[in-house]
C-alpha cells in the first residue's frame, strides 16, 4: 500500500534516528493491520519513521526507528535479544548515494513495497523520493520485516532488517 503523507517533510538527518523496544504505540500518519499464520502485525508509518507492533501467542514485540527527542539509544548496526519466550534481531546500515542513484533506488523501493500486500509505504507531498517503507513477512516460523527511511537532501537511505521467533532451548545467546 502506497500513501501520501498528510504533513510535511522536515529536514530530519538519517543520523537522528534512534532504535528503541517496547515503547507504547506512537500516533501514526499511516499503519497497516496483518494477520501472518497466527501473528498479528501492525506497520505504522510515523513521518520519516516507523513503528512495528508484533503480537503472537509465543510473545509481543514492539519495535520503533524514529528521531525521538531525549532518547540515548542512537540507531545500532546489530542487535539480538531475548524477548521472553522470543528471539529478536536487528540490524541497520545507512547507504549514501549520488543524487542520481538516490532516485532510481528510491522508485524501485517505493515500486516493490507499493504493490506488496504486507508492505505500507508513505511518501511526502513535494519531495517524491521522501519516504518511509515498511515490508513484512512470515518464513520459517519467524516474522521478518525490512524498512527504508530515505533521506533525499543528504543522499542517504537507511535500511533496516528484523527477525523475530520463537527461542530455541540450547541456544547460545549473544
């Protein structure tokens, strides 16, 4: 599902994106309800961020990237935890790219989320390659979602990956 966004894009830095877990559900400019073999998700798009609620019986996950004033939790390159009977991993890069290679990737994002069914992507009015994305899935007993957060006015593009299952007993944990 691609919408546009009813605000305005500020000029927000990918460098101000925080990461956080278990925050309450922020209001949204735009969300997205799924039911994945038994998993209830939520994608919400919250201006240049977003916000994944995730419910199952095994557990619940609450996931936000957003610029969140006050927070000292800045965007990480990897995270694994244990979220009780749940294992949760993360990982985030920032790409910077040349004006030119910023807007084609920008479309081909916005193309491959638009047409999804589990994908929620919102654009700003004026500025066609800003953007939040959000696209969902369910493999292999685990929820899995990936998110863009572009970045036009610094050519940079923030991807993120997460996957959530199930805790296998034995397992080490980092």
């Amino acid at each position: 599902m691609l919408t546009t966004l009813k605000t305005a894009y500020t000029d927000t830095r990918a460098g101000d994106l925080a990461w956080a877990l278990g925050r309450e559900p922020l209001p949204s400019l735009a969300a997205l309800d799924l039911e994945l073999s038994g998993a209830k998700v939520q994608l919400r798009l919250l201006g240049a961020s977003h916000q994944v609620l995730l419910e199952e019986e095994n557990g619940v996950c609450s996931e936000t990237v957003a610029c969140m004033p006050g927070s000292s939790t800045p965007l990480p390159v990897g995270v694994s935890k244990r979220l009780g009977t749940l294992d949760y991993e993360f990982a985030a890069r920032v790409e910077t790219l040349s004006h030119g290679c910023f807007a084609g990737r920008a479309q081909e994002l916005l193309a491959l989320v638009a047409d999804h069914p589990h994908g929620l992507a919102g654009t700003f009015p004026g500025s066609p390659n800003a953007f939040t994305a959000l696209l969902v899935q369910r493999m292999k007993g685990q929820v899995c979602w990936r998110t863009w957060h572009s970045y036009p006015q610094e050519g940079r593009l923030v991807a993120t990956r997460t996957r959530v299952g199930i805790s296998t007993p034995g397992e080490a944990q980092a």
